[in-house]
C-alpha cells in the first residue's frame, strides 16, 4: 500500500490531506467542549445541531461546488477551501452564543465541501493505473481512521497543560500547512467537461449512477447504518464523559480515540480479509454489528444504577463501534471504483460524498435532541432501530448474486 508514496505528487497532496485532517480531528474534540461551556447538559442537542448543519453544508454544497468549480484550476480550489478553513477555525474560539457557532460551522464545512471532492478528482489523474489507484485509496481510507485515533490522543495530551482554546489553533495550523504543500506541488490539469452539458445534469449524474446498479444502492443504505453508530459517538461522548462519568475534557478525547482505534483495527486486517471473504459477506458484518452494540449501550444506559455506566463498557462499545463502522466504510471504495466507469467516476465519488452525509443529517439530530430531551438511553435505541432498518433495506437493495466486479464485466 505505501509504494504508492513513491509518487512525489500523490506524497505531498497526502501529506496535505493528512495534516488538514489532523486539524479537523483538533477541532472535532474542542468543538464538543465549547458547546459544553456555552451550553451545558443541553450540549448533546447543540453539538447535534452543528453537526447537522455540517452534513447539509456536505449534501447541499459539495455537489454544486464540484460541478461549478469543475473548470477551475484544481490548486486554487483546494488553497481557497483551506484558507476559508483555517480563518472561521480561527473565530470558533472567541463565540460567545450558540447560534455563532452554527454560522461559522455552516461556513467550514461548506470549504471542506469543496476541498475534499476536489482532492479526490485529482488522484485519478496522478495515479492513473487502476492497482495503484485503488491502493491510494485504501491509504487515504487508512488516514481517516488514523486521525480518528491519534487526534484524540494528541487533544487529550494537549489538553494535560492547556485550555482547549487552544485546540482550534492546532486546527488553524493544520490547514495552513495544507494549503502551504498544495501551493508547492504541480498538479495534473484535469480534462475539460464539455459544456454543453446542462449544470443541473453535471450535479446530479453521480447520484443518477448510483441509483441505477443494486450494488451502490445496497451502499447507500449501509450509509445510513454508519451514520446511525457514528452519530451516537460523535454527538454524546462529551455528555457520556463529562456528565455520567463525571469526566474530564481529556476524557473526552480519549473516549473518541477509543472509536478511531477500534476502526483502525479494522482498517489494517481487511486487506487480508477481502482476500478470501466478498465485499458483500464483509459489509453485512459490520450492519448487523453496529445496531446490536447500540441497543446493548441502550439497554446499558437504561438499567445502570443511577444511569451511570463504567469507563470500560464505554471503551468496549465505542471500539465495537468504531469496528463495525470501518466494516462497512472501507471496503466502500472498491464498489465506487468497480462500479463506475472512468468518465463517470468522479461524479460517482462526490455522489458518494454527499449522499453518505446526508445519513447525518437524521442521525445527528437524532442522537443529541433525543438524548437530551427523552433520555439518555432513548437516543442508542432509537438509532439502534434506524440501523437495523438500513440493514434490512440493503439486503434487499444488494442481492447475494451480485458480485462486486468491474463495471466493464458487470454493470450491476
């Protein structure tokens, strides 16, 4: 998987990607904590809400921006992204209401939107063989699931000697240092779309795609099963720390790492895996996982003694989450890339983008006003119960007898 490194353009537009996600991991924890402060037991339903809005920043923006943006110069469009970033990253510390930081989250993500579609358009274009292109993903996959262990740990190591305010500079620098290795790297120019083609059509086609083959059908649902174990992490960790474990903010990150770690896990023992067992077998594993740990932290919750719950049944739930997430997530690349055929596949993976996401946008509100207003063993079962739904739905939607091959052998 590394050799691919040996690509000096693909090594520095990597390193970009990886530092700018080390910053968005930073501010994954200090956000969290600042909606403690400004709000307190209600921060479940804040940090739910910001969280929303970042998914519909995803699901409204990234599509448009990548059919807007298509004929621009792909360096300008991912330094523009990072300098947005790093300058509302720069004015989360000083908010003081609630609804600042919905403005300023809405603003962020929506240049994350732009930024990480474009980055994935270009690498087809640095890495043009398909054995080295599909191990680029794998290691882009990789780094995600690297942030979501070492960003943690690195908050809760900063977080021994300083205020958390000052996380969101580490996410300033992050996406400086971004921008300063993607001004310095040559990139491919990307071939010209033709522009007869309507822009409502360029928006839509890699959702067209993906509703027309049962493979990516049966994926789309199996977003939603992520979304539904991701979001309960993502949202109530700092409630479950700080209010039932009477926690730390170092707490806090060391809970979220315990979710990268158990995906990370995942991560390396899959390519292995898929060796001898299909995609499908894989995926499925994981779908059937992620609801089974969130009704058993449900049922957790619900008859503790005084709706406490021990450090070491957090741990344990949150890597079988993060492990069952990554079941699904990191195999999602192969369908993208076997499923879609080279003109289509960029399209395809900013689809991919913005539909997953989308899955949020239910599950975050879900997991913080559900947890805040009806109980905090409510809001696990509720979305153990969307997670099953989605489950069942891509059963369904991805027959056993579909095969995971390249589309010029099988459409789907």
């Amino acid at each position: 998987m590394l050799d691919v490194l040996a690509d000096r353009v693909f090594r520095r537009l990597f390193t970009a990607q990886v530092v700018a996600l080390a910053g968005t991991g930073l501010l994954t924890v200090a956000l969290g904590l600042l909606a403690y402060d400004l709000a307190g037991a209600n921060a479940g339903a804040v940090l739910g809400t910001a969280l929303a809005i970042k998914m519909l920043a995803y699901v409204v923006v990234a599509p448009v921006i990548a059919a807007v943006t298509e004929r621009l110069p792909r360096r300008a469009v991912l330094i523009t992204a990072d300098l947005v970033r790093a300058a509302i990253a720069l004015g989360l510390p000083l908010v003081e209401q609630v609804w600042q930081i919905y403005a300023l989250i809405f603003v962020l993500q929506a240049a994350s939107a732009t930024f990480t579609p474009a980055f994935q358009s270009i690498i087809p274009s640095v890495l043009p063989g398909e054995r080295e292109y599909t191990r680029a993903l794998s290691l882009s996959r990789l780094a995600y699931d690297l942030e979501a262990v070492l960003s943690p740990l690195l908050a809760a190591a900063a977080l021994t000697v300083m205020s958390y305010h000052w996380l969101f500079l580490g996410t300033v620098a992050g996406f400086l240092v971004s921008a300063l290795l993607v001004v310095t790297t040559t990139l491919p120019t990307p071939q010209a779309p033709q522009r007869s083609t309507p822009l409502t059509t360029r928006i839509l086609a890699g959702t067209r795609v993906m509703g027309s083959r049962p493979v990516l059908r049966g994926l789309l649902a199996l977003n939603l099963v992520v979304a539904a174990g991701t979001g309960l992490v993502l949202v109530n960790t700092v409630i479950y720390v700080r209010g039932l474990l009477g926690g730390s903010d170092t707490g806090v990150a060391i809970a979220l790492g315990c979710f990268g770690a158990g995906s990370m896990l995942v991560a390396l023992a899959l390519p292995r895996l898929l060796i001898g067992l299909p995609d499908r077998t894989i995926m499925f594993t994981g779908a059937v996982a992620v609801p089974a740990v969130l009704a058993a932290t449900a049922v957790l919750l619900a008859t503790a003694p005084g709706r406490a719950i021990s450090w070491a049944v957090l741990a344990l739930a949150w890597v079988a989450l993060g492990a069952a997430t990554s079941l699904i997530n990191t195999p999602a690349a192969r369908l993208l890339r076997y499923q879609s055929r080279e003109h289509e596949r960029t399209a395809v993976f900013t689809a991919q983008f913005s539909l997953s996401h989308a899955c949020f946008l239910l599950t975050y509100p879900l997991a913080g006003w559900v947890g805040a207003h009806a109980g905090h063993a409510i809001a696990p079962a509720i979305l153990a119960a969307v997670a099953t739904l989605a489950a069942i739905a891509a059963v369904r939607l991805w027959p056993a007898h579909r095969p995971v091959t390249p589309i010029r052998v099988a459409v789907g």
